[in-house]
C-alpha cells in the first residue's frame, strides 16, 4: 500500500488548505456567532469541483477517488466542521448513495446536478424517536396510483433549510420491520414538505441543523430508489459513506488543535519558560499527534477498500469510532493547555471543544461502533457483499460497474 499522495491528491490538500486559510478561517468566529455562513462559500466549493469530488465525470463531477474525498472533509473540517459537515451530507450520504443505487434516470435528473453543485442534496434518516434503532422509525409512505404518500418527520437533519434534494426513509410495510422500510428521492418542492431549524446547538453552529416534515406529500413512483424493501439495506450502505467522510474531517479538527495549540505554547511563558517546555504540556501535544496519524492510517485504508469496490463497514465503522474520540480528546486537552483562555472564544479551541461532540454522537455513537467492533472480533457480525456496491475507482465511463 501507498501511503503518499499523488501529485493531483497533493494539489487538491494545497488548494484546500488555501481556501480555508483565506475565505473560512478569518470570518468563522462571526459565522459560528451569528449560526450561518456566507452562501458564497456553496459556490466557491463548486468553482473549485468539491460538491463531487468523487463522482465519474460522466455524471458532473470531478472523477477522483474515494480518499481525494478524505482530503476534502480534512482540510475543511480544519477550518470548521460545519463546512465539512455540509460536503458529508451532500457528497457522502446523498450522491454516492445516489451513484451506488440510483437508476440511471435518477442519476441524470438529481446526481449531476449535485455533483455540479447546482443543487443541494441531503439526508432523511433519524427520527424523534427512531435514532440507532433505525427500525422505529414512524415515518410511512403509502402506494396510492403512480405516487406513494408521505407523511412524518425527520429530525437532526443537516442542510435542512438549505438542501433542494433529500434521501428520505419510510414505512412502506411495517409488518416486516426493518425490511419493510424503503427509500425515496423528495424534493424541497413537492407539496407537504416544510422543515424548520433547530436553535441553541452546543457546536457546529454555523451550520443549517433541524427538522423536516412530510404531511400527506406525493411522491411520484419514479422517485423510489431501489425497490421497496430496501431502504434499510440502503441507509446502512450510505452511513458506510457517510461515516468515512466524519473520521476524515475529525483528522481535520485534530490538526487544528495541534495548530492552534503549538502557537500558544510558543506564546505562553510559565515560570521563565515557553509552557511547550513543560513536559505535561508535551504529554498532551504528543497525544495529539499521534491520535491524527492513526486516524488517517484508519481512514485512509477504508479509503483504499472502497477504491477497490470492496465491502468496508467494518474499516468504517473503526475509523469513524477511532478517529471522533481522538479529536474529542485532542480538543479537550487544546482547551486546557490554553488554560482560562481556552474557556474564551478569543481563541478557537472552545469551538473545536463544542464542535467535536457531534460526531461523537451522529452516525453511529461511540457505543454503537464499539458494539459492532466487538461483534466482529466475536464473530457475531460477518458483512456479505451488498447486491449493489459504489463503482471501484478509477472510473471507466460507460463501464462503470456496480460489484457486489
């Protein structure tokens, strides 16, 4: 295995870093107070081909592999995990599940434009009640002629005012449980759909949070993706995307702490000396430092299976557990090497603190990864290839295949 970048890989990390150093980092303290973000950034991020960065370029996007993705949420997350947050939802849950179920009618009509970063797309999973246990959710959609109904709510979902396109997951037999759930392919402007925002968020408070609501909204049939029965199968498959695209920006939020804490020790003096000279202090930095090289190993190699086209919930699942622990505890250990001024925002680590609890808890808790990593050492969980897999990469235009 590989462990350096291509050279277009290395520009794509040099452009990154230079667009967050430049249009996020000086304005992200007023975007984080105010709970929005300049809108230019969404095409700012589509001039420079990140809204699909992954996608075949026979479906608008920038035709590289699964770990330039890794590279993009990194560098982004560096500058602040709301904008890596909106490139998950958009890229990692909705097109590549898009490209890994979708028909090629669906592909045409709302992949490319997202992968253009013409339109928004994202994601309609958890529910009031219906969280890790994805088999409670309420929310059901009902055959009636060439349309199904739709009728519950969503919540927690990101990009919820902003989005044009979602995923949404609904009962369509509930007498089958988890195998009666199905997919579908909503539009921000089919009648019945209303979403609202959630105030008062701990982190990630630049960035669009809330709930979305579906009162008797018709849904054309057309819009089913995959076949009815499948959407469990298919939720499970994108939060394989999904949780990728979370432990490569928490490599991002790692960086940052060590960043940020690496000017300060060579700012602060303690007892005659810069506080870095302390060994407590370095005890601290070293940690971090070795939680982000793990962390990418672990994404990196998860990166590579699907690369591959290979089955790789379990890498996943570590990455994602291994890799949001790290940055927790990278950002808890920043705030306190900055001592009381850690507890201000005049420095960014107390948003690093807030920000890096959500994908603690999103996508999978650290308790459900840990459950599912001991399920596989006990040989209680064994993942069978799905029917449909993303396309390995590199792409090959019209012969594009799904393995499985």
């Amino acid at each position: 295995m590989n462990f350096e970048f291509t050279d277009e890989q290395e520009m794509l990390r040099q452009t990154l870093r230079q667009f967050v150093d430049n249009e996020i980092m000086p304005y992200i303290a007023k975007w984080d107070q105010e709970g929005s973000f300049d809108p230019k950034i969404w095409k700012q991020l589509a001039d420079l081909g990140l809204m699909g960065v992954c996608i075949p370029e026979e479906y608008g996007g920038s035709g590289m592999d699964y770990n330039a993705l890794a590279i993009v949420c990194e560098e982004l997350e560096r500058g602040d995990t709301t904008f890596r947050t909106a490139v998950s939802v958009h890229t990692g849950l909705n097109s590549l599940t898009l490209l890994q179920w979708g028909n090629e009618e669906q592909k045409q009509k709302y992949l490319t434009p997202q992968a253009k970063g013409e339109k928004i797309g994202a994601y309609g999973l958890t529910e009031p009640g219906a969280g890790s246990d994805v088999a409670s959710l309420q929310t059901t959609a009902v055959k009636d002629g060439d349309h199904y109904i739709l009728n519950g709510q969503k919540t927690w979902i990101s990009l919820c005012d902003k989005a044009d396109h979602f995923l949404v997951f609904a009962y369509t037999d509930k007498s089958k449980k988890h195998k009666g759930i199905s997919a579908f392919i909503v539009e921000r402007t089919m009648p019945g759909f209303s979403s609202k925002a959630i105030k008062g968020k701990l982190g990630i408070r630049a960035g669009n949070t809330g709930e979305i609501f579906f009162e008797d909204m018709k849904v054309p049939k057309e819009n089913l993706l995959g076949e009815e029965g499948e959407g469990f199968k298919i939720a499970m498959s994108a939060l394989d995307n999904g949780r990728f695209t979370v432990a490569a920006g928490a490599c991002g939020l790692i960086e940052a702490c060590l960043e940020a804490s690496v000017n300060y020790c060579h700012e602060r003096q303690t007892f005659g000396k810069e506080i870095g000279k302390h060994q407590l202090v370095q005890q601290m930095l070293a940690k971090m430092e070795a939680g982000l090289q793990m962390s990418r190993l672990l994404v990196y190699r998860a990166g590579e299976m699907k690369n591959q086209g290979k089955r790789n919930t379990r890498e996943t699942s570590l990455a994602k557990w291994q890799a949001c622990d790290f940055a927790n505890k990278a950002a808890d250990d920043a705030v306190q090497i900055h001592g009381a001024y850690g507890y201000s925002s005049e420095y960014p680590v107390e948003r690093y603190l807030r920000n890096s609890k959500a994908p603690v808890i999103y996508e999978g808790t650290r308790e459900i990864h840990t459950i599912m990593q001991a399920e596989y050492v006990l040989g209680y969980r064994q993942d069978k290839p799905l029917n449909k897999m993303l396309p390995a990469w590199p792409y090959e235009g019209d012969e594009i295949i799904q393995r499985g």
